[in-house]
C-alpha cells in the first residue's frame, strides 16, 4: 500500500482496532477496509495496528515537545510558503 495516495484518518484505525480486539483474523480486517474504500493487505493492517499501539510508549522532553510545537507555529505564521491545497 502506498501511503501517500491514501489518507487513512484516526477513524480507520480505532475500526481496526476493534475489529482485532474482537479477535477477527487480520485478513478479515483487510477486507473490511478494502470494502470500505481503503486498500489493505493483511500485512498493511499487522503493520499500522503495532505502529500505532508503540505510539505513546516513549516521553519526549519537555525542551523538545516546545520546539516541535514552536516549529509548527513557525510554519503557519510565514506567509510566503506555498499554500498546499494550491497544489
């Protein structure tokens, strides 16, 4: 699957991780999905639903979580970066 030419919103994930925790086969949730409009392999879904569960597992300082959040403002107050939506 190819990331980018998909968006796959918070919504899709927490519909997988209930359909795992309701002990259906990964293959089944990829199904599910792929009838729902979004491509999945039974690896696609092993992949997100243990990249998403070690979200979370490890702090980020308190230093670098200001950075990052100060980078991002940083970004939305430079008025001469290209708008992406004119893309």
């Amino acid at each position: 699957m190819i990331f980018k030419d998909h968006i796959v919103r918070i919504e899709n994930i927490k519909t997988m991780q209930m359909l795992n925790n309701a002990k259906l086969d990964h293959q089944v949730i990829a199904m599910f999905m792929t009838c729902e409009g979004v491509p999945l392999q039974k690896e696609d879904v092993c992949a997100i639903l243990e990249q998403y569960n070690s979200l979370g597992q490890h702090k980020v300082s308190h230093k670098k979580a200001r950075a990052l959040i100060q980078a991002k403002m940083n970004h939305f107050e430079d008025s001469e970066l290209p708008c992406p939506t004119a893309y």
